[in-house]
C-alpha cells in the first residue's frame, strides 16, 4: 500500500524527516509514537502534500504510484486520509454541505454521478450516529466553535464517509473523553478491513487497546528509531523515550 | 436555477401555462448620431414618443450635466472618457447583425454558461445570437401583468409609464437622486433609454419577485437605465435586477440610475447580481459601471434593503444609499464586490439618520484575486434630529495572491451624542491551511477557493431570494477561476 524509502524533507531549511523509512502493506494497522517535535505530524503533512514542504531526497510509493508528485487532490481522492491533528475551522461552510462536496469530488474523480441528495441524508444520518454525533451539529458551520473532541470525531466522521484505503490519524485520540475514545476506536475498527491500511499517531498506549495496531514504530529526531508489535508500546508506557531510544 | 426559467415557473405558478413560443420581428437598428449635445437628447425623447415636459426635464438635466465636474473621489483608475465617442441610443439589432448561432460566441462564456446550468436557449438570448424562436416575451409579460394589475401593482417599462402614469413619474422621478447630484446622475437623467417602473399601491404585498427579467428586451436597454420603486403605504416588494450570466454590451460606458420610494410602514428588498463583461484578463474591454442606487425611506416605520453580489465589470463604482427620512426607519445594506485580474471596485454605501430612532446596517465583502483592486467607501451620517439612532458597519476582506489590494474608507459623521455606531472591519488573506484542509478531503484548489469565500460572503448571501442565492454562489467559485495556483 505505502512505501516510503530514506525519506529526507525539509520545512524551512531545516530537515526534519531524516531517512524515514516505512512500509505498510493492505491491512494493516500501524501505530507510530515518539515524543513531542519527532517529526510525526511533519510526516504526515509531507505525505498528504501540504506547500512549503521540500523533499530532500528518498521516495513514497503509494498503490503502485509515486505519491509525491500528485496533488493534495489527486492523494486524497486516490485514497490518502489524514485526520487532522487540529482541524481547521471554515466559517459560513455548513458542515453537511463540506460532507457532500467531499463525497462528490471523490465521485467526481471515480466518474461517478453526484450523490443523490435522499441517499446522502441516509448515509450521513447512519454514520454519525455510530459516532453520536448529532445532527444539529452537522447543520452548524465546519468545526466553528466545535470542542476539541468534537472536531476529532468530525475527522473520523468524514474518514468513514469518505472510506480511504489509507488514513493518517494524527492523534485523533487527544482532547477526547473515555467515552468518545471508544466511539471513534469503534467507528475505526469498523472501518478496518484487509484492503485498507491506518497509521495512526499517538502518545497513549490506551488507544492501542482499542485499535489494535499490527505494528508499533517509534519515531525520534524524524528517524524511526524502533519497531516492533503491541508490546513495544507496552515497553514504551512503562520505560519512556529516552530509555527505549537507548537500547535501539 | 436560470432567472428566466424561475420566473417562468412563477408565471406558471401563477396559474398561466399559456407562454408560447413567438416570432421576434425584425426590426431595422435605429442609432442616435454619435457623440452628446442637445440634438441627442431630443433624438431619444422623440424616439419614445415623449410628451413634451419630460423632454424639458431631459434638457435640463443636460444643462447641469454640462456644467458638473467628473466625480473623483473614488480610488480607481478610469481612463479619460470622451463622450463624444458613444452611441447614446440603438434600438434592438436587427437579426442580419447579430452572431448566427453559439458557435460565433466567446467559448469561455459558454462555458460559464454551462456551469451555471443555464439552458441552450436561453444562452442564446444572453449571447444575442439571433433566435428566431424565443419566449414570446410580450405574453409573458401580459399574463403576468394581469395578474398584478389585479392588485393595483404597477410593473413596466418607465418609458411606459412616463406615457401612462405621468403623475407618478412627475411626483417621484428624481426626487431622491436630484439630477444634479453628480455628472454621471446628470447624465442619465438626460439619456436614460429604458428600465424598470414598479407602484405598489397601499396595503398590498407583491406575490412574486418581481425582475427585470420579465422583460426579456430588457437585455438591451442595460447602457442607461432608469428605475423607479414606489411602496405606498403599508405595501411590500422585493426586486431582483440582474442575472448571473455574464452578459456582453456593446456599450462600455454604463450609468444607471435607480431610485426606490417607501412611504409608512412599506419595505423595499432590492437585490442584484452584477456580472458585466469585465474584460479579458489583461483588462481590455470590459464594462464601466457607474450606478447612482438610493432609497429613501419617506415614511415612518419604513424599510429598505438593497443586496448586491457584484462580480462583473471592469470597473464598478456604485453606492446604494438609503436617506432613513421617517421616525423608525430602517436601512441595509449587504454587498459582495468580488474583482479579479484587472477589475477594479469602488462600492459601499451612504445611511443618512434624519429621522428618529433610525437603523441601519452594513455588511460588505470584499474578495480580490489577481491584480485586482477593491474598495470599500461608505458614509454614515446621523443628523442632530435623529436621536437614538444606531448603525453597525462591518465590512471583512479577502485577498487571494499578493498582488491585489483591498482598500476600506468609512466615514463617519454624527451630530447626535444618544446614536450609537458600531464599525468593525478586517483584512486577510486566504487561509492556505484552510484551502489544505479542503484539498486533502478531495477538492480541487478552484473548488476549495470557492468553498472558503462562499462561505466568507455567507452573511450576504443569505439575504438573496433562494433561487438566486445557489447561482450566486456557483457564480462566486467561477469569478475566483484561475486565482490560485
Ligand atoms: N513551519 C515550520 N518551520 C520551522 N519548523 C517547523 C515548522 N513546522 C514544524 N517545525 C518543527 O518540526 C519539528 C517536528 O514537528 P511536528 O509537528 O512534526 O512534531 P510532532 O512529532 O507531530 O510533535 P507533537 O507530538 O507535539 O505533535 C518541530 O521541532 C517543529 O518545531
Ligand atoms: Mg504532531
């Protein structure tokens, strides 16, 4: 699915994913850790497309394709997701109707006709119910004045919706409550089958135990410094950063 | 929507089904001479068969055009005009002259068309091809008339009405934009060629939107139009100018004059969606539009409300004002002025307080892309008469790329200590995390783009009759095409 070589990119002038390498394959679920500035959300943003990013050297090969020379568009509807770790907020945007416009440039890029409006309604309805959210949440504008754990679970909400084969979560964990962490765990594991693949970003181990990740990697200074399975985030919750860091 | 084909189903909702297809005559192309003096002017009062006094009053108006300087306030840049170098007056092409079929017509505005979802024939009429089937517009308009007219409304041609209702047009023309209020006013009141005329008399409610759109020959009148809004006592009206389709003229050199009229407890919603020919991207052609808008609120209780969306033409200068006259009077003003490449916008708005406990408010956006320049000018004047008066003023803008400007001038003048005037006002750029938000869900930059500033202009929007509404946000994201990346 995901094939990132040596991968080296800079924001700024200064390098900060230094030979990352990475290989997930359909199916699988990997977890991604590593203390605070490591270069998590940087990998993320690099492998989504954002500007101002310049890749040094190495390579990103994505179902078969060189995901670094497509657009931010043409990676989202290829099947890249990436729930944001603060997702942003658009004033005057109805949330529903960024829902719809989502599902239809996905459509659109399929050749597909737009969603019929009644079928919409339904899917929305049925999706964010699993993720109780409610429905005047959707009729206000996109995460304007949304609580923290209410734009995380957004992010899940449109990543179902829009089914990737590979979605990003960028600690979608934090900021949520103990219930609200089960819900949008459920909403993912539902979501997990054998064609689609997850990298999900954390600090806690309690996510691990609801998702339960095929692999473990721990990032330092934008190197993946360890991997291994559930039980090297097991070690990590125990030891720290700095002790795991010392016996790579 | 498409404008005609929703006022076509008011027709039908109305109760007619009775539209039909017609034949347009041919009619030979009438021009005055070129160039402005008095032979002008009597040439297209004579064309209209005119009664003598408003002839005088065109003759007049010209006298004080001649003596009034150009305005200057404003900050565009307006090449020198010489107005010796137009047409004042054409009557409809004849066929022979006009484009064969769509294939003669520019394929950028067919595609815009397209988008806007407007039908074959319609476009047609829009780009002046020669149809020689078309909504028979003169049956339109009369079974639609009947209809009004069995409520007292009045709804035509001012050229009809200064033939049919000479007291009304006497009594209002020019009584709230006085022909000496700048040249470009002056002007009009001497050429004006053609517009709208609306009464409504005491206590009634107008059932439909009433549009320009009514009369399809409208299209040709746009070069100097003249309205006039009249809401009697009690009585309501909302009126739609415009349409979303960029429309082609001839004519550069555009100044229409609009005056609306509310006596006690009437309400007037005006709106308009402007999209003139603004020129290529390097600015050639492209429409000057100089349009002189004010409302008076005459009675107590009254309330006018003018919405515009302006994304066409080269160079817009336009400020529809409201003169809050009545005790309890209320105006507003909601706007949209979107330029990109090389146009250029002045616009906003005058709310003048004389009587007591007035309100008014005002929302603008303003959105620049390219090497556009935008400006938002507006006076708020409260007169030392009308306490307890109060306005809000907020006008955001946005700027897309760094290369456009976005200017704000509020002036603010009050005689009175128990007003209260409230003036927020921000600038800022296109958020690009937010335009990353949207393109990782799939957007491309041009939807995104028009996403963000759809949802920037919402507050404006909202205020525009429904169907209007969704083809002015279509009309938003296809402005704003080719302002990013
Ligand atoms: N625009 C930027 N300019 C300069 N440095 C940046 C920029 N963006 C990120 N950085 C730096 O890159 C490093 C990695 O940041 P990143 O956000 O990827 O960390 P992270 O692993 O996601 O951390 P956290 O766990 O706190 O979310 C940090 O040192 C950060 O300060
Ligand atoms: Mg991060």
């Amino acid at each position: 699915m995901l094939n990132i070589k040596d991968l080296k990119a800079s924001i700024e002038d200064k390098q900060i994913i230094k030979g990352l390498d990475l290989s997930i394959n359909k199916g699988e679920v990997h977890a991604l850790m590593g203390p605070n500035g490591s270069g998590k959300s940087t990998l993320s943003y690099v492998l989504s497309g954002k500007e101002g990013y310049e890749i040094d050297s190495g390579s990103v090969d994505f179902k078969g394709k060189n995901l670094l020379e497509l657009d931010v568009d043409e990676r989202s509807n290829e099947g890249l997701f990436l729930a944001f770790q603060y997702p942003m907020e658009i004033p005057g945007v109805q949330t529903s109707f960024f829902l719809k416009t989502a599902i239809n440039a996905k459509r659109k890029y399929q050749g597909l006709e737009e969603i019929d409006a009644l079928e919409f309604a339904k899917l929305v309805k049925s999706k964010a119910e699993e993720l109780s959210i409610s429905p005047d949440m959707l009729k206000r504008d996109l995460n304007v004045n949304y609580s923290g754990g209410e734009k995380k679970k957004q992010e899940i909400l449109q990543m179902s919706l829009l089914n990737p084969e590979m979605a990003i979560l960028d600690e979608t964990d934090s900021g949520l409550d103990i219930d609200a962490l089960k819900i949008v765990s459920e909403g993912v594991n539902k979501l997990r089958n054998e064609n689609n693949s997850f990298l999900v970003i954390t600090h806690y181990q309690r996510l691990l135990n609801y998702i339960k990740p095929d692999f473990v990697h721990i990032i330092a200074d934008g190197k993946i410094v360890k991997s291994g399975n559930f039980s090297l985030a097991l070690e990590l919750e125990e030891k720290g950063y700095e002790e795991i860091s010392k016996t790579a | 929507m498409a404008a005609t084909e929703q006022t076509i189903k008011q027709v039908n909702n109305l109760g007619s089904n009775d539209y039909k297809y017609g034949f347009s005559t041919e009619i030979d192309d009438i021009k005055s001479p070129k160039g402005l003096n008095e032979d002008t002017v009597k040439f297209i009062s004579a064309q209209k068969n005119e009664p003598e006094w408003m002839l005088e009053w065109r003759l007049n108006a010209f006298k004080v055009f001649n003596k009034l300087p150009e305005p200057n306030w404003a900050k565009l840049n307006i090449p020198k005009i010489n107005f010796q170098d137009y047409y004042y007056y054409s009557s409809p092409k004849s066929l022979k002259d006009k484009p064969k079929s769509l294939d003669e017509i520019d394929p950028d505005i067919l595609k815009t068309y397209e988008k806007l979802g407007i039908p074959l024939q319609e476009q047609k009429l829009l780009s002046g091809v020669a149809v020689d089937a078309v909504f028979d517009s003169v049956s339109v308009a009369t079974t639609y008339k009947k209809q009004l007219s069995d409520l007292g409304i009045i709804f035509c041609s001012i050229s009809e009405a200064i033939k049919t209702y000479p007291d009304l047009i006497k009594k209002y023309l020019g009584s709230v934009i006085p022909v000496s209020d700048h040249s470009f006013a002056a002007l009009n009141s001497a050429v004006f060629t053609d517009g709208s005329f609306v009464y409504i008399p005491e206590g009634v409610r107008c059932p439909v939107e009433l549009s320009t759109y009514f009369r399809i020959n409208a299209i040709n009148t746009g070069q100097f139009e003249r309205t006039l809004i009249v809401a009697d006592k009690d009585s309501y009206v909302s009126y739609l100018e415009g349409c979303t389709a960029p429309m082609r003229d001839e004519n550069q050199l555009h100044a229409a004059n609009v005056e609306l009229i509310a006596l006690e407890n009437a309400e007037i919603k005006y709106s308009t969606v402007q999209n003139w020919y603004p020129g290529d991207s390097e600015g050639k052609g492209g429409i000057y539009n100089f349009v002189t808008k004010r409302g008076a609120c005459r009675g107590n209780n009254s309330k006018i409300s003018w919405t515009q969306v302006e994304t066409g033409s080269a160079i817009t200068w336009k400020y529809p004002s409201c003169i809050l006259q009545g005790d309890n009077s209320k105006g507003e003003f909601y706007s949209v002025a979107i330029t990109n490449n090389r146009q250029q916008a002045d616009t906003g708005t005058k709310m003048i307080h004389i009587g007591k406990n007035t309100s008014s408010k005002i929302i603008s956006k303003g959105i620049s892309a390219g090497y556009a320049n935008n400006t938002y000018r507006g006076l708020v004047n409260i007169h030392s008469k009308a306490s307890k008066s109060r306005n809000f003023t907020q006008c955001d803008s946005l700027l897309i790329g760094n290369k456009c400007g976005a200017h704000t001038v509020p002036y603010i003048e009050s005689s009175n200590s128990d007003s209260m005037i409230e003036h927020e006002a921000t600038t800022s750029k296109i958020n690009e995390d937010q335009l990353f938000y949207c393109m990782q869900r799939g957007l491309n930059s041009e939807d995104a783009v028009g996403l963000i500033v759809n949802g920037f202009c919402k507050e404006v929007l909202q205020h525009l009759p429904m169907e209007f509404a969704v083809e002015a946000q279509k009309l938003v994201a296809i402005s704003l095409e080719g302002s990013v990346g």
